[in-house]
C-alpha cells in the first residue's frame, strides 16, 4: 500500500532518537515520579488519556481503509473467505492451549492455597461498578454477541470505534468493492488507498508522543497504587506474568518456529509497541503502528487487515490464560472444591466469554464475572480478590494478547502463503529499517 521507508544499516540514528529509547526512559521517569511525588505523578493521567484519545481517533478509519483495500485488491474473494476460516481455526485451537495452560498453572502453584477467604466477609459493594454488565454479558449468550457485530449504521460503528463492528463493514463493503470491479472499482479503491496513506502519516505524528503517554500512564499507576501494591496478591501477579512468559516463549514460539520465524527476534522488531502496551495496558494503542509494521515485514496487507481485527476480539490468548487462572486462585483462596466437572465447566464457559472481552467496560472482570456466574460452585464475590492487581495484571495481559494477535497474523500468512520469508528475515535481522511514524 505504500513504499518502505528503509534505510541502510551503517546509517543508524542516534541512540536517543530511538522510540523505544524513548519510551523506556518515559517509564523509568515515570516510577521516580510516582514514588517521589504521587500527588503529582497523578494528575499527569491526562497524558496517557490524551494519547490513547488520539489513537482511538484514527484506529476505526485506519481498519476500515487496510480491510476494504486488502479485500478488494486480493482479487479472489475464495482466498479471503479460506484466510477467514484460518484465522478462526487457529483462534479457537490457541485460545483452548491458552485456557489450559492457565488452568494447569494454577493448579501446579496453588496461588490462593493459604488465604482461607471467608467469602461473607468480602465487600459487595466493590463489584456494583461490573454487576449491570456482567449480567448483560451472561444473559445475551451467543446470539446476543453474534448479534452485536452487525452495526445498526456504518457510522455508528465509525463513531463508537467498534472494531468488530468496523470489520464486518468492512468486509462487505470491500467484497461488494471487488464485485463491482471495472473502473468504478479502480476508482474507489484508489481512493481508499489514498486516503490510508493520509491515516498513516497521521498515525506516524500521533506515535511521536507515545513517550508521553507512557509517562502519565507510568507516573498515575505509581502514584496513586504505590510500588508496594501489589504484596498482598504477589503470588498470583507473578505467576501470571511467568505464565505469559511460559505461553509467548514456549506455545507461541514453537508455532512460530514452525513458520521459520524466530520468536526472539520478532518481539526486538515489536519492542517500541510491546513496550508502550506494558505502560498502558491497552493494546489498542498500538492497533495501527502493529498493522503498518506486519505489513513491512512482508506479511501480505490483506491478510494483515483481516486478522489483526478480527484477533482482538476472538484471538485474547493472555485474557485466556488469566480467565482460569483467577478461578481456580478464587476457589483456592475461599476453599471451595473443584470437580473435575466443574473444570471442564469453567474450560467450555471460559471459550465463550472470553470472546466478548474486548470493548467491555472494565472487560477483565466483566468477562471473569460472567464466568464464574455460569460456575453456581464458586463464589462471583471471589472478585473482590482481584479488583486491587487487576491494573498490574492488566499490563501483562494486554502484551501477551498483543503479541499472541501478532503471531497469529504471521502464522496465517505463511500457512496461506502470503507470508514474503526472505523480505521477513531480512527485516527481523536488522538488514531493513522500519520506522512507522515516518507514514
């Protein structure tokens, strides 16, 4: 869709205009804020809702260009329908790893063994904020959420920036683009061309300041938590960490191995975005710099634009792994027995809610809240436990859903054969440059 912005080894910018360079220092500064001046360190929250206000502002537009663009440029709508399935079939078998992996996890560390929760002495009151949703979310079922992804209007979906809703747009706007073909076509699609190369210059300007938006982000969760929140449910943060260490090593790289792409060397080439995502705990401010750089890699667009979205909301392999780690660490912590029913239970429910996290308010409890409510056996007032990390779980979940999304988009490509592997090595060996913010 655009020209590769590469330049030749020797001719490496200095260090300190490095974005990732930058990013890291916005977080350390960020740490020595929130200790030294919490008050302060708060208020400078402004910063990280300005910058992923801004990203938010140009993901839908950006999805719908690269996803109409894609289709309609693919020229065979049988190889964007069997991409579709792929990507579906790889979701549904990683999500399943990914909820067990969790589920043994907890059961090999016991996390919440110890506690011995009396669950009548937890405060109710502390999940009125999630309850109206949790409830919402269990009561619709399938139907409901299948439902939910066709838009009432396009703009609506545009406005609110659904990205499942933009994707199902998008999809029928760029099969009927292809249909229609000729010169009409031509001209549209070269519209759209147009103006995602606009989006993408701006996307580049807007994640100039991302070092900004990891320092409020940083500097408010420090300040206002304290380094030393997180004593009281230590066990279970840290194993949630090293699960999604264990699952983006051992699960993801072996699938990657497999795709002849070293897993080590495509999280360098993601750093400066893994980073920013571990400050905000957002993925979504990342959507359009992650989509540009698939791209660069030589993953071909139109499988980037169908995946990548599409993944956000059906592809959460480290929402997954918390899902059945946070049950299990509840029962534990209130001695409540699990069958052996009640795991295959929390594994099938777990399958499905974990589908609807994306775009939910306070999604992670939410979701984890609608499934405990469909596991009658284990007490939903075990929430409360998690409420407090839920901001530092939240860090690590959304890199690892992230990384698991970029995985799959590459895992895809080269089982589709649109994956350029010689374009790619020499990209994650250092040989081309890839800078975003340049457009």
């Amino acid at each position: 869709m655009s020209t590769i912005a590469a330049a030749p080894a020797a001719e490496r910018k200095p260090l300190y205009t490095s974005l990732f360079v930058q990013v890291l220092a916005a977080l350390m500064l960020g740490i020595i804020l929130g200790v030294a001046v919490p008050d302060f360190a708060i208020s400078l929250k402004i910063l990280s809702d300005a910058f992923l206000k801004l990203i938010s502002m140009i993901v839908a537009p950006i999805v719908f260009c690269v996803v109409v663009h894609g289709i309609a440029g693919a020229g065979d709508l049988k190889k964007v329908g069997r991409v579709g399935v792929k990507a579906l079939v790889y979701f549904e078998v990683m999500t399943t790893v990914a909820l067990v992996v969790g589920l043994i996890l907890a059961y090999i560390f016991g996390p919440g063994h110890g506690m011995n929760i009396d669950p009548s002495t937890l405060d109710a009151k502390a999940l009125n904020t999630y309850a109206d949703n949790a409830h919402k979310l269990q009561g619709g079922g399938i139907g409901s959420f299948l439902l939910n992804v066709i838009p009432s209007t396009s703009f609506d979906a545009l406005s609110r920036n659904d990205v499942l809703q933009v994707l199902f747009f998008a999809v029928l706007f760029g099969v009927g683009l292809a249909l229609v073909g000729g010169e009409k076509g031509k001209l549209v699609t070269s519209i759209i061309d147009a103006a995602s190369t606009v989006l993408f210059r701006v996307m580049g300007l807007i994640v100039r300041i991302a070092p900004l938006g990891v320092l409020g982000a940083v500097a408010y969760t420090v300040g206002k938590y304290g380094v030393g929140s997180l004593k009281q449910l230590v066990s279970l943060v840290m194993l949630f960490y090293v699960s999604v260490g264990i699952f983006v090593l051992g699960v993801l790289g072996s699938v990657m191995a497999l795709a002849g792409i070293n897993i080590l060397k495509f999280l360098a080439y993601l750093r400066e975005e893994l980073t920013i995502v571990l400050a905000t705990a957002s993925s979504d401010a990342v959507l359009p710099q992650i989509m540009k750089k698939l791209e660069r890699m030589g993953v071909k667009d139109s499988v980037v634009g169908l995946v990548i979205p599409t993944g956000y909301s059906f592809n959460l392999d480290a929402f997954s792994i918390y899902l059945t780690l946070a049950v299990v660490f509840i029962a534990q912590a209130t001695n409540t027995p699990l069958s052996f029913g009640d795991l295959l239970l929390v594994l099938g429910v777990s399958l499905i809610t974990s589908k609807g996290a994306h775009g939910v308010p306070g999604s992670a409890i939410v979701i984890l809240a609608a499934t405990l409510n469909a596991v009658p056996s284990i007490p939903a007032i075990g929430l409360v436990l998690v409420l407090s990390v839920d901001w530092f779980i939240g860090m690590a979940r959304a890199v690892g859903n992230l990384t698991g999304n970029c995985v799959a988009t590459v895992v895809v490509a080269a089982w589709e054969g649109d994956l350029d592997r010689a374009k790619a090595a020499k990209v994650l060996d250092g040989g081309e440059l890839v800078d975003v913010t340049a457009g």
